[in-house]
C-alpha cells in the first residue's frame, strides 16, 4: 500500500477521499455536533497541500433520500457548512461545488491553483456511488476526469463498495492516506495475539448492524458487553419485555444462534441488568429505573441503569485488551448520557489497549468532555473498524493494496 509520501503532488490535482460524515444535531437543526472527523482529516489536507496539491475532497455526509440527484440534493444534508467547517479549521479558504461530478464540479476542479483546496458536494448525492458495478464504474470515471492522482484517507468508508471508495482507486495512480494506515496499524494490533482478557463492547442503535461482527468476535474476545439500542432485541430473545424500546424483532433468531454459539466457545456475553425507561424520545422526557424483569409495556429504553454501569465497570476491571464500538444510551440527550460516560470511564481506566470505535461512540467520548488521552486509540470509523475485527476484507483497502 502506497503512501502520500511516495507520490509527487506539486502542481497535481489530487483527489482525495476524506472521511467528514459528522454527526448532525438529532433534532433537525444541521448543526454539527462533534468535529472529530474533520479534525482527523485535517493533517492529509494540510500535507497535500503544502506540498504544492491541487486538492480535491470527495466526502459523504449522512444518507441522502431520494431516486436521483436533484431529488438527493433538495432533502439534504449538504456539505457545505462541513466545508466551511473545514477551511475554518485548515485555516485557509476552502471552495465549494454544488454537485459531484457535474459542471460546478468541472469548473472547482480545473481552476484550482496549487495548494488550492476545494470540497465536492456530498458524493451520495449520486444515486450511482452506491449502485451497481456498471454504475458505480460509471460514476467514478466522471469523478477520475478530474484528477491526476486519487488519495483515499476515509477510514470510516473503507468497508464500502462505494464508486469513490472501490472503482475510483483503479483509474488512476493511488496511495493510502495517514489516516487509513494509522488505523489499519491499530486494528491489526488488536486482532493479532491480543493481551487477555479481551472485552469488546457493543452498543450503538441496531443489532442488525452489529450482529454479523459479533457472531465473528466470538473467536477473537473473551466477553462481550452488549448494550445501548442493540441490548434490547438480546432482552426480547430472553423472553424480556421491552415495551416501545428500539427492538428489531426479526433479528431474535439470529441473536439467540449468537447466544448459543457463545456457550458454546466459552464466551462471556453481558447483557444489561436495569434501564432508564423513558415515556418517549425526548430530551426532557420522564423517565425511571427499571430492571430488566420489570420493564413498563408503554416506556422505552434510552440508558443503562445504574446497576449495568457498576457490572460493566467491573466486566472491564481486569481487561488487557478493549474494543468499544457504539454507546449504551442516547447520550446525545444529557439525561441518557450516564451509561455511556459509566462505560467510557471505566474504558479509561483500564491498564492495556483501548480502542474506541465508531462515529458516535468517539462523538460521545468528546462531547461528553472526556479525556481523550486516557484511551489508546480513537477511531473514525466504526463499521470499517468491525469489519476489520470480524476478518473480512475491506473492499476500500483491496483497492488500495493493488499498487499496479
Ligand atoms: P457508532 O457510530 O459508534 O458505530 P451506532 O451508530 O451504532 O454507533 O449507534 C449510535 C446511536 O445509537 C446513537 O445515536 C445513540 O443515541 C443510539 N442509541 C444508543 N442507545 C440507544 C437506545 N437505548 N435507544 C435508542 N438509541 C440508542
Ligand atoms: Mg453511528
């Protein structure tokens, strides 16, 4: 895998595959809530750019709805207060083009002078970033139009066989970005011989999301911690109610086949012992401790309870070795956040490799004004972090690796 330090970028236009899908305020007001992406992103933009660059950043931002790109482009989210976000942080003007791979595209591209930057429109704006291989091939030889050399620093996108991600790379001269290769040095750190006992743990929104990864860390940790919106479909399997809590009921079978395979292997799996039960999703909404015998039929769950956090906490005293990927609560809300924060700090306190993965779970780690010192590593990306555990190759990487 080649790196930026191996190309000559003077006078080129590079484009760059940035990682700058930040989470945006829950209710709706685009504000961006936690900078760490962009800031992750920055050191690759610099180097290009000092080195005399024409920079070209191809980045999404959330999943845009729609059949086509105009209809993609009216409901949103755009890029552009993250490009702004940018050049305020970078220090120097950023350009914006309203599309991807169109005219305002072709006229940012072609006017930059050296050192110039300038950020493309959300790339899944496209409908074929994400489509099938004609499409998608399609698709990246109008975005490899515009430059002469392609950098891919998006570690939270390499798991993806997106045009950007996968088809781009083959089309022109490519190296991995600092970001990417710090990343791929930390997980293989933790996949090859990892000091013991290794506790992974998972929380985060849907178990459908996750439980691929969990059947696969069943060979590689020795307990499993599982919470957050995840925990409740692990309750329902056990024959717990969980009233209106996030529940992918169609998803109980597999989770009871990952519960029988982790007896089987010796595995420990924990699962939460009492919730806060909220009457709705809100930030100020009522809400109470309840164990998870005892759940209300017309509440829902949003945090670990105070006796999770303490078994938790004492599930990770004696790790060597912790993966984090997803919070156990809405931590977004202040009033959800306890779980989250109990689960980080007794994460920060451990005396081996932590490795925090996953957009919001590093989010929260910020926002809740934790020390991010106090943890190995911080990683941008969650699913590709994951997917990486579970031993699968990532489609981003592959690319990469073919050096021809
Ligand atoms: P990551 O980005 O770290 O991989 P996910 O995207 O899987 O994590 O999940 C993060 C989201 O899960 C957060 O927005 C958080 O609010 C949500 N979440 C955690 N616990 C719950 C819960 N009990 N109910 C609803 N959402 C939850
Ligand atoms: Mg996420």
């Amino acid at each position: 895998m080649r790196s930026v330090d191996d190309l000559e970028v003077l006078g080129r236009r590079v484009l760059l595959r940035s990682d700058l899908n930040v989470p945006l305020d829950l209710t709706g007001t685009g504000e961006i809530t936690d900078d760490g992406r962009i800031r992750a992103s920055l050191p690759v933009i610099s180097k290009l750019s000092d080195r005399g660059a024409r920079v070209i950043i191809i980045a999404h931002l959330g999943r845009p709805k729609g059949g086509s790109f105009a209809e993609r482009a009216a409901g949103g989210p755009s890029l552009r207060p993250v490009a702004e976000r940018l050049g305020g942080l970078l220090g120097r003007p950023v350009a914006f083009a309203t599309d991807v791979a169109g005219e305002s595209a072709s006229k940012t591209a072609f006017s930059l002078g050296d050192e110039d930057v300038a950020v493309l429109e959300n790339v899944r704006f496209e409908p074929a970033e994400t489509s099938n291989d004609a499409e998608r091939a399609a698709f990246a030889q109008r975005l490899a139009r515009f430059g002469e050399l392609y950098v891919d620093d998006a570690f939270g996108a390499v798991h993806r066989k997106h045009a950007s991600v996968y088809d781009l790379p083959a089309l022109l001269p490519h190296a991995a970005g600092d970001l990417v290769r710090e990343e791929v040095a930390v997980l293989r750190q933790l996949t090859t011989d990892p000091a013991r006992p290794f506790v992974v743990v998972l929380g985060g929104k849907k178990p459908s999301d996750k439980l691929a990864v969990i059947g696969n860390l069943l060979g590689l940790a020795d307990r499993i911690l599982i919470g957050g919106g995840m925990g409740y479909t692990f309750l329902a399997a056990q024959g717990y109610e969980v009233g209106n809590s996030v529940l992918e009921a169609d998803q109980i079978p597999a989770v009871k086949a990952v519960m029988e395979e982790a007896k089987r292997r010796g595995v420990e799996l924990v699962l939460p012992v009492d919730l806060v039960a909220a009457t709705h999703f809100a930030p100020d909404a009522e809400h109470s401790v309840v164990p998870v015998t005892a759940f209300p039929a017309d509440r829902e769950g949003v945090d670990a309870g105070p006796r999770t956090r303490a078994l938790f906490a004492e599930k990770l005293a004696d790790a060597k070795t912790v993966f984090w990927n997803g919070p156990v609560g809405v931590f977004e809300f202040p009033a959800f956040s306890g779980g989250t924060r109990a689960v980080a700090e007794a994460i920060s306190r451990v005396d081996g490799l932590t490795v925090v993965g996953g957009g919001d779970s590093a989010a929260a780690i910020r926002t809740l004004g934790l020390d991010e010192g106090a943890f190995g590593h911080i990683s941008t990306g969650g699913g590709a972090s994951l997917e990486y555990l579970e031993g699968k190759t990532l489609p981003g990487l592959t690319a990469l690796e073919d050096d021809s």
